[in-house]
C-alpha cells in the first residue's frame, strides 16, 4: 500500500508522465470502472438502486502538467464521470510556483485539502477501499477558487507539510433541496500533516462566510421562503436564524494512519457548523484496519455521521399554524419551520467489508459489500465491484 499511495500522490501531483508531448509537458490518466447494486427493491444508496449500474462511481481523468522552467508550471485536469454522462469538464486549473526548495504557491481553481485523500480523492488505486468512508468524505464540493502555500520541512526524524488557503467556491449544495445554490466567501485554513516511518497525523481548521438560498425549493419546502419570509416581517428573529447569509462556517478535522509492516490503520474525525443558522452541526467519523496478504489487502470500515440541531432558539409556539396569503392560498409557517428543523437531524452508521486484488502494476481489482442504516430506517446493502487504473 505504501507503494501505491506513493505512485497516486506523484500522480496527484503531476510528477509522473505516462506519455509526453513535449520536454516539458506531461500528461497523466487514471480511471475507475466500477459496478454496483442494492440488494434491496426500492432501495438507493451511492447512485445505485436495485439495477447494477455502471455509471455512478466510474469515472476517466487525464492531467496535463507543464513545467515552464524558473520554478513556474501549469496543471489542468480533465475529468469525466458517469454520474454525469461522461461530459467532460475541467476539475483542476491552476498556476504553481516553486518559492523555494520547500515552498510553493498554487492559485487557479484548486481541490479543498479538507482530508487525507483530498489531492488524490478520485484516484482509486490510492487507497484500498472501493470508495473513500462517506460519512467523512461527504461534502457536496471538491474544489474552490483561490490561492494555497505549502512548506515542507522536517523536524528532528519527522517530516511536516504545511498548508495555508484562501478563497471562495460558488455553486450548489445538498441542504433542503438536491441544489441550493451556496456560496462560500473568504474560505481561508490551515492543514497540517507529520509523518513518522509508519505514522501519519493530520489536523485541518477551516472557516467560510456561508450563505445559502433555498430558492430552488419546492413544496413543501418552498413555504420557508413563502410563509416563514412572511412571518419574519413580524418575528425579524425567525428570518434571522432560518436564512444562512453570510454565516460563519467552520470546519475541522483530525486524523491518524498506520501502516505497520503489513497492517494499516486509518482514522478520521470532522465536524462541520454553520454558526447562527438553521444549518445542522454535522459530526463524522470513520475507523479502517486492513492487512496486507501480498498483492491482496483485506480491510474492514465502521462510519458513523450524526446531525444535529443544536440552535438556541424555538419559535414553533410563536408561528402561527397557518397564514392565509389571500382567499385561495394558505401557508403553514408552524409545520414548515418545525419540517424543516427535523428535515436537518440525521444519524448514519455504516460498515464495510471489502477487497483489494494488485492483478497488474498498475491496475487493482476491487470487491466491496456496504451497509448503511439512516435513522431507524433498515440498512440499505450495496454490493459494488470495479477495477482502479493510473496510466
């Protein structure tokens, strides 16, 4: 595993080229091809339902790196997913400069450096899971906007990479509605990661002004906009607390790795708050152990994601139970208000059990069987096999 961790992060990062166009340019691929159902009629989870489909976790990518000389290079990547026909779009774009021997600087539209896998989170054969835990790994973004600095260094025995970022992301996000258009503003944070032979630590902070709009919505949703905008005139409080304009958002992590002769132990723990909103404060984990048995590894993930509501505030008693805008339409701003807040509180736990074959130097075939239970709801079983390229 060390080997190919260290193969996708050199791919990550543009250093590797399987062809060349030019002497100084260097393109990069990888791919996952990956099949997977539900066990269960009537059942979805991760873009499967109960027909076995290939679209939701395949995916094509290919970087382009182009080193301009005096420590300026350009990098660009090329992705396309089934979960979105295959259309092609840019997912990374942006300038890097070499400060010095341990300093760069990045600016262009960057992946968030959130999590451990962030700079490598749609290459496969990095890790040995067929998908990273989603419970941690469940923001609804992947890139942002803006301007990173990374340093690294050692200190006694350890090596240290540091990260600073700032910048903005401007698109949707899955709160009430599948696409509430979302903004986050002066996105700014600070990673750091030490390694130690077989140990890894990593701890990030990270804040945005976070503003959401729920325009999108549709009923019954859209009576947040209609009878609780209207009864916000009236309670200013209400309005106040229900809308996420420009609210602060922080998030933060922390997460441990071994890999110990043929033992790997992984670990993450996040939490995500919007101060002064209805947004719920989302708190995740997950734990992972595998072996390594040569070129197969074996491996076992327990995941746990818990919403909460945790607002100082409840204006079920002051709403009215309905509003009657004129003689033909009503609003509900008291079940609306109180749908809405129980819409936000959610607890997931999932396990996995799964398997990685190295059948070629460059390739891993991937078997996996995942269970996951929302709320009292019955667990949901995806069985998924795929095959994890970098070319």
């Amino acid at each position: 595993m060390k080997n190919t961790l260290a193969a996708a992060i050199v791919l990550a990062l543009g250093a590797t080229s399987a062809s060349a166009i030019a002497a100084d340019t260097r393109i990069n691929g990888f791919a996952s091809v990956v099949a997977g159902v539900t066990t269960d009629e009537d059942a979805s989870m991760f873009g499967y339902n109960d027909n076995i489909s290939f679209k939701p976790e395949s995916l094509f990518a290919l970087q382009i790196s182009s080193d301009l000389g005096d420590g300026l290079s350009a990098t660009a990547q090329i992705m396309s997913r089934g979960s979105n026909d295959y259309a092609a779009e840019f997912e990374w774009a942006y300038l890097s400069y070499d400060i010095n021997d341990s300093t760069q600087i990045n600016a262009g539209k960057l992946r968030i450096p959130f999590y451990r896998y962030s700079d490598f989170l749609d290459v496969g054969y990095a890790y040995a899971w067929a998908r990273p835990p989603q419970a941690v790994y469940s923001l609804v973004f992947s890139t942002f906007d803006g301007l990173s600095l990374v340093n690294n260094h050692t200190i006694g025995d350890w090596d240290s990479t540091i990260q600073g970022f700032y910048g903005s992301y401007d698109g949707s996000v899955d709160l009430v509605s599948d696409e509430d258009p979302a903004t986050l503003n002066n996105m700014m944070g600070i990673n750091w990661t030490v390694t130690y032979d077989w140990f890894t630590a990593r701890a990030i902070y990270a804040q945005a002004e976070t503003s959401i709009s729920f325009e999108n919505n549709e009923d019954p949703e859209r009576l947040l906009n209609n009878g609780i905008a209207l009864v916000g005139s009236i309670y200013p409080q209400v309005a106040s607390d229900l809308n996420v304009d420009e609210d602060i958002g922080s998030f933060i992590g922390l997460g441990f790795a071994v890999d110990y002769n043929n033992l790997l132990v992984e670990a993450e723990f996040t939490t995500v708050d919007v101060e002064d909103s209805i947004v719920a404060k989302q708190e995740q984990y997950y734990v992972s152990v595998g072996y390594r048995f040569d070129d197969f590894t074996v491996y076992a993930i327990t995941e746990h994601g818990e919403d909460t509501n945790e607002g100082d505030y409840d204006y079920s008693s002051d709403l009215p139970e309905s509003l009657a805008i004129t003689a033909d339409y009503t609003v509900y701003p008291r079940t609306a208000y109180q749908t809405l807040i129980s819409s936000q509180e959610e607890t997931i736990d999932t396990f996995t059990v799964g398997t990685r074959y190295n059948f070629h130097p460059s390739a891993a075939l991937k078997f996996d069987i995942t269970s996951t239970k929302i709320n009292d709801a019955d667990a949901i079983n995806v069985l998924s096999v795929g095959v994890d390229l970098v070319f």
